[in-house]
RNA sequence: GGCGCGGUAGCCAAGUGGUAAGGCCAAGGUCUGCAAAACCUUUAUUCGUCGGUUCGAUUCCGACCCGCGCCUCCA
C-alpha cells in the first residue's frame, strides 16, 4: 500500500499522490511572529516535518511554502508598546522560531514567504476580487463577501442556512454586511503601520496572504494543504473562498489539520499557568530530542496531552533507541550472516512503512521498531546476529530516524576531544587490571562529568555522549 | 444551542467482529569488581456505563455519563 492521508475536505482517509510530475505542491500555515512560539504550535510543526518526511521517503519530490505572518493586530500592539517598527518587533521573533525549528531538527521549507514582501501582490487579488464582483467597501476598507461563494462551508461541513443574522457584528473592529464576511483589506487607522496600494492605504487582512503566497508559488491548485485543527474555521475556508472566487479552480486537493495539545488535560493557556515555550522546557533540562520524540509520537489527529513526565519518558525512550544503535556500530559480532535476522528486517521495514502510509501512524511505526529492536537484542545476546547482519539492521535504523531524527545527540563535543576520552579510558583499563578499582571509579565519574558514560562490556569499554 | 473528537493497564498509547501492539514506570531475576546496557518473569479475563444486533463486540447500533475542541483571534 502507498499513502493514505485523511482529508478533511472529504471526512475520508484517501490514497495521497501529488496531481503531476511528482512533486507535491504543499503550503502550511506558519508562526505568526508576536511572541515565542509554543509547544502547541510546535505540535503542528512538527507534524508538517514529519508529513515532509514522509512524503520525500514515499519518493516524491516536495516544493512546499510556508508563511510567516508578521503583520496583524498582536505584532501592531506589541510593537508599539515597545517603541518599535513592526519589522524590527517581528524580526526578533523570526529569528527565534527558526532557531527554535533548528533545535526541534524541522526541515526548513522550500520557500519562507514573509506576508509583509508579499502585499502589492495581496492588494492585487483583492482589486481583481473586486472586479470580479466579490467584494464590498467600507469606511476604506474591503471585505469577501461570502453570500457570493455557495460553497462557503464546505471544509467545515458547517450549515450557514438559517445563520444569516444580517446583524452588523463588529469582528475585526469593522462595520460588515454579513457575520460570515471576513476583511480582505483594513484602512489605515491612526499610529498604525500601513501600505499604499492599488486598493488603498492600508494592511492586508489575515486570510488573504495565505492564498496569494500559496497561489504565487505553488500554483492554482495545491495537492496538499495544512495546519492546526483550530484554522479550519474561518481561516481555511476563507482561503477557499477568496482562492477559488479569484482562479475557479479547487484551492487544494487535500487538506490535512493536525489536532490540539493540551498540557495537564486542559487548553494551555497563560492564566492556567501551563503555557510552555520551547525555551521554557529546554530551561528544565530538556533536551529538544525529547520534545521532538514526544510531540511526534502520538499521531497527529489524535489530541496529544503533554506533561513532563511523558517528556521524560520520551527521553528514556530515545536513549534505549540509541543505545541499541550504539551496539549494532561497536560491538564485535561474528562472522557471517543470519538469513533469518535479515528477514526479520525486511519485515521490520515493511511494517513501519506500513503503519506510516496508514494516515501517518507514528504510534504503530514506533511500536515496530521497538519490537525490532528487541528482537535484535535478544538475538546479539545469544550471538547469533553476525556482521552481515549489519546492514540490514542499519537500514531499519535509518528509516526511523530518516521520520523520527532523534538518534543523534546534541552535539555539545567541545567539551571533551574523543582521543582525550580514550587515554582515560585506556589508564581506567590499567588501573582495573591492577585491581584499582577506586581509580577506574574516578575516571568514570571524572568522564560522566563531562557528560561521557562508559559502558563496561564483555568485549571492552565502549562510551557514549549524554 | 449547533458541529465535531475522544474515553483501552500507574502514565502515554496502537488496534481489530474472533478473544488486548509498543514505550515509560514498578517488583523480582540473569549478567556484573562496581555501574551501565541487554534479556527474562510479573503487571488490563479486560477496553467509560447500560442495553441491542451477532455463534461471538473492546471493535457495529442506541441511550446515558465524563472530558475536550470549534462555532470570536488562535497551531
């Protein structure tokens, strides 16, 4: 079987394949840069770096773009409050999500699309938005209007017959015609950044950017689309709206929502006092691998409850995960090969294919590396896994790390040069063959210090980094 | 009120109309100068509750209870 994922747009988990030459036309919602982003949003970013993991593993090509917005009503406030331009304010906060991405080991998009380098093709759309007789105007400023678009709904499933209202609900600070009608375009108000445009002074709404930076880049039609469950409803289905009033032809082909995070089994909120940044929890001792294993465990449209102790479990996890991987390089197996352990492989690979084509089942494809892993051990015990054994093993090991990129560790090596490590090592060997167990005692604890763990074996010392 | 999701061992969690994966934790054991690592054994006669369909349901249907999300900015 190839890949499956579930669309929203169907309520149906569907075969995925891109619509031609291979390459998968996707677009995700990105941060909005008012604040550091937290372990929520980090819930769904790491879901679309393993969706792009995935994808490339299922051999096609990717071109994906994401966008970052850095304008909108939180960037203006606090900007402002701090005296600064909203591209210094946002800038701050880029900067942070993408060294936050570097140490959560996201792979960065084909193509970073800031809303603000993109707003005289935004202002454009509009305009044609208009000519095209989707649009309104009022105190300067432009608004959908959703009673044009009969399709309105269809993402959501929602029935808007019956919800009219007509009542002037004021939303976005602004005056509309309609509750559903959302703003492509806010005048410009007092102290407030703004464009001059083709369609007047002012800021773009934040729906629009999404479907003209997809658009721009990607094409009419996307094959894939994604983002947080929570912007279904309105912001995807107002991309629909506006995207395919102005191309006519469907926005996207799939469209992929990962589920909430919940932190203690409640909704994180600041007040809750259960509101975690990346930075918090590296601040406790964490380390990024373990958040990235954590959060890339549970499935992704499955709410995902995260504490700190599934967080140390995450990293007791990864440590049996590395040291099973630490085995299979320095231990010294017989020669040979066993038919049977190369099977056992192959059937290892088979499955986690499997459970990954099935909707991006990460829980399963873990579970069948784990037995794997297992069953390997079990076997290097008896001696019966030999070097030829090797590759396969290897093999399996790379593509749960091609997914998961837990297996490598941090990379702190200044503080300690393996060959220092291995004199110690070798004066700890001495020192136990002359019976002087204090001193081999002290080399340990001296090299643990330093973040070295030394793991005596039947065949030798073999030593890891923490 | 409307729409939707979920309730599986101490915790996280997969799964199926045929009798419960995996990880973590805990206890005991093998190995070991010590410490690790690894392995073995033990830990849900049971899958929110009550009914129904069925030879058989955790898995299908209904009702109920509980938790959560969206309907307004939000990953």
């Amino acid at each position: 079987m190839s890949l499956r994922l579930y669309n929203t747009l169907t309520l149906q988990v569907q075969p995925f394949a891109p619509d031609r030459d291979n390459t998968v036309r996707m677009y995700t919602c990105g941060p909005t840069v008012y604040d550091y982003a937290h372990i929520g949003n980090f819930r769904t970013f790491v879901f679309y770096d393993i969706l792009r993991r995935w994808l490339q593993a299922s051999g096609f090509g990717l071109n994906h773009v994401m966008n970052i917005t850095d304008v909108d009503d939180k960037i203006i406030r606090n900007a402002t409050a701090q005296g600064k331009s909203i591209s210094d304010y946002s800038a701050i906060y880029t900067k942070a999500y993408f060294e936050d991405s570097a140490l959560l080991r996201l792979q960065k998009p084909e193509h970073v699309t800031p809303a603000t380098e993109h707003i005289p093709e935004m202002a454009a759309a509009i305009r044609k938005l208009g000519e095209l007789g989707y649009t309104y105007e009022g105190e300067g400023s432009t608004y959908f209007r959703i009673s044009k678009f009969p399709e309105y709904g269809k993402l959501s499933h929602i029935n808007f017959s019956g919800n009219r209202a007509g009542a002037r609900v004021d939303v976005d600070e602004y005056e509309k015609d309609d509750a559903r009608d959302f703003v492509l375009w806010k005048a410009a108000k007092e102290n407030e950044p703004y464009w001059d445009t083709v369609v007047g002074r002012g800021r773009p709404g934040w729906h629009i950017e999404c479907s003209v930076m997809a658009i721009e880049y990607l094409g009419d039609t996307l094959d894939l689309h994604a983002g947080g469950v929570d912007l279904i409803f309105p912001h995807h289905e107002n991309e629909i709206a506006q995207s395919e009033s102005l191309t006519h032809h469907p926005f996207a082909r799939f469209w992929v929502h990962s589920e909430f995070l919940l932190v203690d089994g409640q909704k994180m909120s600041k007040s809750l006092g259960n509101f975690h940044t990346l930075r918090d929890i590296l601040d406790k001792g964490f380390s990024p691998e373990s958040v990235r294993y954590l959060l890339a465990s549970v499935p992704y449209r499955k709410a995902l409850n995260f504490t700190f102790d599934g967080l140390k479990s995450a990293a007791t996890a990864i440590d049996r995960m590395r040291n099973f991987a630490l085995r299979l390089a320095t231990e010294p197996f017989d020669e040979g090969q066993d038919a049977a352990l190369d099977e056992r492989a192959v059937q290892a690979t088979a499955a986690f294919r499997e459970s990954m084509d099935d909707d991006l089942n990460t829980a399963e494809a873990l579970a069948a590396t784990f037995e794997y892993v297992r069953d390997v051990n079990i076997a290097m015990d008896r001696g019966a896994f030999r070097t030829g054994n090797r590759e396969r093993a290897q093999e399996v090991l790379n593509l749960f790390d091609s997914v998961f990129d837990v297996l490598s560790t941090g990379a702190d090596s200044n503080s300690l040069a393996d060959d220092k490590i291995d004199a110690l090592i070798e004066e700890r060997k001495q020192a136990k063959k002359s019976r002087n167990f204090s001193r081999a005692d002290e080399i340990r604890a001296l090299l643990a210090d330093a973040g070295v763990i030394l793991e005596d074996t039947k065949d030798g010392v073999r030593w890891k980094r923490k």
